[in-house]
C-alpha cells in the first residue's frame, strides 16, 4: 500500500513539473487568456449509481496553449440521489483528487479543443451487513458485518472540448482512457464463514467483494458546466 501512494506522489509531482515547464513558456499572451478560467461542476458524477459524489474544479489558463486543473469530489448516502438503491448502507463515505493539465491544440471563438492527462485518487469507506467477499488467499467469506476500505489510484488520457455559450457559461464535454489500480481491504469481520455464493458472469459489484489489489482500465466520459 505504501508502494502505491509512493507511486502516485511521483506521478503527482511529474505532473507538476510539466505545469511549471508549461508555464515558463509562452507567456506574452497570459493576460489575455486569464480570462478563460473557469469553475466548474460534474453533471454527471452525482447520479453515479455505484459510487455517487459531488465534483467541483477549478481550471486555470496558464499560457495560450496550456491550461491546469483540480477536480475535488465527495460523496454520502444522505446527499446522493441514488440514495434509494439496495446497495448503499449508512456508512458510505466517498471523496477524491483529481489533478489535471490540459494541451490545448486548436481554439476559435466558440470552442476550445484539447488533450488531457489526469490522475485521480478516491478513497471509498462503508460497513457492509450481511454480504461476502473474496479473500486473497482465495475461497469465499460471508460475513454479518465488515468494515469496508477502497483505495483508487489512476490516470486517463482525455480529449474534450471548452465549448463557449454565453460570456459567463460553458460546456466542457470529454472522454479518455487510462488505467487504475484498486487496493481493497475488510477489516473487523463480524461472525466470518467460509460460503459459495453463484455470481453473475457479468458483476457489477466486483470492487466491493474482491480483496488485495487489482489493476484494469479506466474510462472517462462527462460533462461539466463551466463558469
């Protein structure tokens, strides 16, 4: 577990120094391209039926070809509209980190075209009642409480579009594809049992039954107001 957030911090701080790099350059038109800083808002990242939070972010032009960004979400059961699926219990705690830096490539005076990288870190909690899950030393273990913990690391290449509506409102909408690393961990395992339960071959509900460390692919697709 340290090793990943030793990880992360590394890509967190080449990520920095490509800011600093970035902004050293080109900076006779910074004035002008201050104003296309904006505050933004995820419609999308609050009617997340898994995992729902609330993201906000700040994007900041820094010279007339990059821009820099920072996305923070946090979520709960009590102010998710998906409140009423059987999955969420009480104790769902939800936030994340999400900085950005944008190569921007082609610009008129309605849009803004561009390529991203972004890291993110979440980190999920929750006590599960009356559920099981898969050890890493393999079988399977129900249980009738566990103290549940989701770490998320990652990065997604992205491409999107500042779109220009009115002079105080955009639209940013993009997609990407990275990848992501979950360490998943039960602690406090009340009454645990060795059990077999049939799963789907499709399951939604991997991330919350599988234990240890597991690394795939990352998708990005949204849709953000801009101010």
């Amino acid at each position: 577990m340290n090793q990943i957030h030793r990880i992360f911090t590394l890509l967190t701080l080449i990520l920095c120094t490509l800011i600093l790099n970035a902004q050293e350059r080109d900076s006779i038109q910074i004035s002008k391209v201050k104003k296309e800083s904006y505050l933004s808002f995820d419609a999308f990242s609050s009617l997340n039926v898994f995992s729902p939070r609330w993201r906000i972010g700040y994007i900041r032009s820094i010279n007339p070809k990059w821009k820099i960004g920072l996305n923070l979400g946090y979520g709960n059961k009590n102010i998710s509209y998906t409140y009423f699926l059987d999955h969420f219990e009480e104790s769902f705690k939800l936030w994340e980190f999400r900085p950005e830096i944008y190569k921007i490539f082609n610009r008129n005076e309605k849009a803004v075209k561009y390529v991203s990288i972004e890291l993110f870190y979440i980190n999920h909690k929750d006590v599960f009642h009356n559920e099981f899950y898969y050890p890493e030393e393999g079988g399977e273990i129900s249980y009738d409480q566990a103290d549940y913990q989701r770490h998320k690391y990652g990065f997604n290449f992205n491409v999107g579009e500042f779109i220009n509506i009115r002079n105080c409102f955009g639209l940013n909408i993009f997609t990407g594809l990275g990848l992501r690393m979950r360490d998943v961990s039960f602690t406090n395992v009340v009454n645990p049992r060795s059990t077999e339960t049939f799963v789907d071959m499709i399951n939604f509900y991997q991330y919350r039954e599988k234990e240890g460390l597991d690394f795939g692919l990352s998708y990005s697709l949204g849709l953000k107001l801009l101010f």
